[in-house]
C-alpha cells in the first residue's frame, strides 16, 4: 500500500465533496502509518477499518442526498457502486473479526482496495455528476 497523494486531478470543483474526499484520503493514510509500526494489534487495524467504513458511510450519504435532491439521473448506478464499496468494508471487518493473526494483511488489502477505489470512483463515476451539482449551486 502506498499513501495517498491528493492532487488536482482528483477535485471535482465542488468544495464539500473535494473536502471529504481528502479527508478520506487522510483516514486510508492513517492505515498506511498504522502499518508501518510493528507489530500491529488487531484493536488498531479494527479501528482503523471501522473509521474508514464510518467516513465512506458519511459521505456517501452526502453524495447520495445530493442525488436525490437534485433528481441526478446517474444516481442508480453511481448507488450501486458505492453499495459495492461499502459491501467490501463490511467483508474486511467480518473477516478481520475471525483472525487470530495475520492482521497487517488485511490492512493492507483494505488500504490497496480502498485506494484503487477511491480513485477510480472520483476519475470515473464522480466526475459525472459535476454538472448536475454546479447547476443547482453546488460549488
């Protein structure tokens, strides 16, 4: 897993959205820090997890709200995809839950997923609900 880097590429022009997906950029950071103290407790790798999935879970709804106030005719499939990001972190908690050991691993899957993920998501899906927002004042 590498750290995050936010650059400009990632922005979608809207202050609310950039400012949370940097601060989801810090949290999957967190992880990468976390893993870089040996040995790693199962407690932090869990809080870690729990911290990343609490944030998605928060501004995902934010996304979503703004879908549907603003009836964003993508918003079926953009759902989809976040219910799909959300299904994963449910699974790395469960499956961290029944480890005895090994927990660095599924850290370090998760941070990998969630990157490629989040970045993907913002490059791929986010960016096509801009116009939408921008035309009801988001900015």
């Amino acid at each position: 897993m590498n750290k995050f880097i936010w650059n400009n590429e990632y922005s979608v022009g809207i202050k609310i959205i950039d400012d949370q997906h940097k601060r989801f950029f810090e949290i999957a950071n967190e992880i990468y820090d976390l893993l870089q103290n040996k040995p790693v407790s199962k407690d932090a790798v869990m809080l870690a997890i729990n911290n990343l999935g609490s944030y998605a879970l928060y501004h995902l709804f934010t996304e979503e709200k703004y879908f549907k106030d603003f009836e964003y005719a993508g918003q079926e499939d953009h759902v989809k995809k976040h219910d799909f990001f959300r299904g994963k972190v449910a699974g790395y908690l469960e499956k961290l839950k029944s480890l005895k050991d090994n927990y660095e691993a599924i850290a370090d899957e998760m941070g990998n997923f969630s990157e490629n993920w989040l970045v993907s998501h913002i490059l791929e899906t986010d960016k096509k609900y801009v116009e939408c927002f921008k035309a009801h004042g988001l900015s």
